[in-house]
C-alpha cells in the first residue's frame, strides 16, 4: 500500500477531475460537468428522456465511449443516434435501416468509430468488466465515459427480494460504479428510476424521489422532468439535485432546460428557467 505527499499526488490524479464535453450548457451554468474519474446518476420517470439524454452527451464530443444499453436495442440506439448526427428525420433513417439502404449513413457514422454498444438486457458485473478489458485491449485505454442504461438492469451477486434488500443492492452497485470510475478513469454515468409519485415526470423531482433513495455515493445526480405543448413538442428540464463540487438544489425546483426534437433527437439548450 502506498501513501503520498500533496505534492506526490499531482502526479497521481491522472485524468481524474477531466470535464468531458458536454451539449448541456445550461447544466454548465449551474456548474454541473461530468468528470472523469467520477459517479453520476441520471434518474427521471419513463419516457421522459434520461435514455435520449445520455445518447447525446455520448456523441457530442467524439470521445470513447462504452454505452452498455440494456434498456435499448440496437435498432433503436442506432435510428437515434444516425438522427443526432446527421439531423435526418428518425423515421426516415429507421425506414432505411429496415430496408438495408443504410450506405448514405456510413461516413458520418464511422466519424464515432470508437464509441461502443452493448445490448446485454441482464449484464452481470463480470460482463461489465470483461467489456471493458476488451475495450482496453481493442484500444489501449478505458473509455472517458461509461453509461450504465439502466442500473437496476444491472445483476449483482444477490438478488434483492425485498425492499430492504433493493435498496442495499442499490448501494452496493452505486459504490461498485464509483470504484468502476476511480479504476478507469472514466466518467460513469447510471440512468435510474424514480418513486411512483414522481413516474410521470411532469413536474420537478427532488432528491428524495430518487428510486431507492440511493443519494449518498454519486458525485451527482441530474433529476429529468418533462413539459409537453400538445403538438408532439417537449420541453426536458434537468434538475441538480446534487453536486459535491458546484450548485445544487434537493428541491429540484431549479432547473435548465432543453427543447426535445422528435425529428431529430436532438436536445437543444435553451434560456435557463428558475
């Protein structure tokens, strides 16, 4: 075991502490970043965004990226990400996908060559790591960010079989997602559910709505709701419920906000609302 001075621990930061880029700039505003070396937790009601959230701070940056998408398949992640990259209509992309006339695609897609999909809908924790290990053997390094999408499809060593024990597998997986970062050096970013009360996602969510209540171990977490004009528009509000190193509100009454364009998927920053 080895200790150091402050001065011996400049050299061993490494990356960690490293803001990825990020499309969100009203999170930003709010200093919100996603470092690397560090555990956050995306947690909103079905439906609301969280998976379409992750997807665009996956691809904005053109960095590596290991997005294990349990909750998606890959027709799916890929109409959605071919629609943010290219800002073709998703439906026309899913309708050239379908008919295997995807070749138009293929330029803009391999731009993005290092960020990977795994569509385990069950991983195991020793799936996780043997992709990962993979992924350092394809490349030479750890991925800078991680997206678990979702945590609870995530299977541990003990099955929780009742609400005690959900929410102490909850934790122990948070913390497992913390070291996961540490060891890595990646940002790990988990999406996860919220309270019932809170399932519609049409107005704030607070900290405490937090599925589970598992708010200690994340360096932050984002609470997403919605706002819907009636004309297939959306509005996706993200609140900070909490943030060790910047602004926070448990409340999650103050929020910035982005337009959601279902032609696209794309989420567009717009004027933050308080």
């Amino acid at each position: 075991m080895t200790i150091y001075s402050l001065t011996q621990s400049i050299d061993q930061k490494g990356a960690a502490g490293e803001p990825l880029p990020s499309p969100f700039r009203g999170l930003a505003r709010h200093e919100v970043e996603f470092r690397r070396g560090e555990f956050s937790l995306i947690a909103a009601g079905p439906g609301t965004g969280k998976s379409l959230f992750a997807l665009n701070l996956a691809l904005y940056g053109n960095i590596p990226v290991m997005y294990f998408s349990a909750d998606s398949n890959a027709a799916t992640q890929l109409t959605r990400a071919t629609a943010i990259l290219t800002g073709d209509n998703v439906r026309d992309v899913k309708r050239k996908l379908l008919a295997d006339n995807f070749d138009e695609y293929m330029s803009d897609l391999n731009k993005r060559w290092w960020i990977r999909f795994d569509y385990d809908a069950r991983p195991s924790i020793s799936d996780i790591e043997l992709k990962l290990r993979s992924y350092f053997e394809v490349f030479g390094i750890f991925p800078h960010l991680i997206v678990v999408d979702n945590i609870t499809n995530v299977t541990g060593d003990n099955p929780a079989n009742d609400a005690e024990s959900f929410t102490f597998g909850l934790e122990a997986m948070c913390e497992y997602m913390s070291d996961m970062a540490r060891v890595t050096s990646a940002h790990v970013l988990s999406l996860h559910h919220v309270t019932g009360e809170h399932s519609d996602g049409l107005s704030p969510i607070p900290l405490s709505g937090v599925k589970g209540k598992i708010g200690r171990v994340p360096n932050v977490i984002i609470t997403l709701h919605k706002e819907i004009d009636g004309m297939d528009g959306r509005i996706v509000n993200a609140s900070s419920v909490k943030n060790r190193e910047g602004f926070e509100d448990s409340s999650g009454q103050t929020f910035s906000s982005y337009e959601f364009d279902s032609v696209n998927m794309r989420l567009t920053d717009i004027e933050d609302t308080f």
